[in-house]
C-alpha cells in the first residue's frame, strides 16, 4: 500500500480526520490520548488501514480492544459522514503505530553508544587516524 494515486491520498486524508472526530465524540480511550497517525487506502479504494498511536503505551492493547468492539459503529458513523463523498465505505483494519517508541529506542541505543572523538591534530594517534582514510576538515 505504498506509492498511493491522488485519489488514495485524499480518501486516506477524509478518513483520518473523520476517524479522528468520530474517536473524540465517542470518547474511545478516554483514559488516554488516542491518536490517528496515518491512513493508508488500497488502490481499490475498499480498505484502510488505520495507524492509531496511544499513549500512555501501557493501554494501547485496552485501547485497541475497545476499537475492535465499537468498530462496526466507527464503520457506521464514518458511512454517515462520507456517504456523499465515497461510493462504498472501505473496511477498517487498525494498527498499533510504534514509531515513537521505535524512535526512543533507536535513540537510546545511539546515545549508549562509546564513541571515541577523532584524534586533533598535534596528538600522538592523529596520524594513524589520517594514514586510515578517515576525512576531517581540512580536506573539504
């Protein structure tokens, strides 16, 4: 579902705010911040894929679960709100979006990393470092 058409695009751009409006009315994750990250459409424009980010992380399963019950009633309202813009409302499928906690991961890892600095010229491993091939500087 990637390298959507224009037309993907803007479905996917409906949806997610009307998803969106539709999670606040209903109050879905009440004891959480519900967030609809991304939409992906299929080509044939008859299902999304909905990436909902929760936080705090520990109740993205509580959360999930509860749009998995109410999600008839999400296709429902969403049909009522589209019915003049879609010919046929998609099927929903959602999805955890990790990316910020994949994200701090990755960050952490970089942070934890011991990286040496480069030797400065005038010390005594600077030319060895210079005989590897290594740029710095000076040579731009």
């Amino acid at each position: 579902m990637h390298n959507e058409s224009q037309r993907q695009k803007q479905v996917s751009k409906i949806i997610q705010k009307d998803i969106g409006e539709i999670f606040q009315i209903n109050s879905i994750g009440k004891d959480s911040l519900v967030t609809i990250t991304s939409v992906k459409s299929a080509p044939d424009l008859g299902l999304c894929r909905i990436y909902v980010s929760v936080f705090p992380p520990v109740k993205q399963y509580a959360v999930m679960e509860e749009i998995e019950k109410k999600s008839s009633m999400i296709r429902s309202e969403l049909g009522k709100r589209v019915r003049h813009q879609f010919r046929k409302v998609p099927e929903l499928e959602y999805f955890i979006d990790n990316t910020e906690e994949e994200a701090a991961e990755i960050e952490q890892l970089i942070d934890s990393l011991d990286i040496p600095p480069a030797p400065e010229e005038g010390d005594e491993n600077y030319d060895d470092y210079k005989d590897e091939g290594r740029l710095n500087a000076d040579d731009f």
